[in-house]
C-alpha cells in the first residue's frame, strides 16, 4: 500500500510510505492533517478570551466603591 493522503488538508504526497496492511497499524493517521488547518480556530478562541478579561477588568474599575 501507498499511503498518499490526496484527500486530506495535507494535499498530497509529501513523503511516501510503502507497507502492507492499514496505515494505523504503523502509527500514521489514516485521514492526516496539516496542524495549520486549526489556525484560525485557536486565534478565535484566543481572541475571545482576552476581550473577555478586558471586559472583565473594566467592569471591576467601573464598579462603584464604598
């Protein structure tokens, strides 16, 4: 078997393999991804999260003080 991951985010063969039986029984995925494709996601999630602590911490100085 070639393992070619043509159909994945990898877009094709980058290095090849040659072996008999299913890629999992070597330790490769069997539908490989590029870790680049989850980007945009975790720059998302950070985003989120720091306009949340600003928004946090100006509503702890706007609060009125005894």
């Amino acid at each position: 078997m070639l393992y070619d991951p043509q159909e994945s985010s990898v877009g094709g063969t980058h290095a090849m393999f040659i072996f008999r039986g299913e890629p999992e029984e070597y330790n490769l995925p069997a539908h490989p991804e590029v870790p680049t494709v989850h980007l945009r996601s975790g720059w998302t999630s950070a985003a989120v999260g720091a306009a949340l602590m600003v928004v946090g911490t100006v509503l702890a100085f706007m609060t009125p003080s005894e």
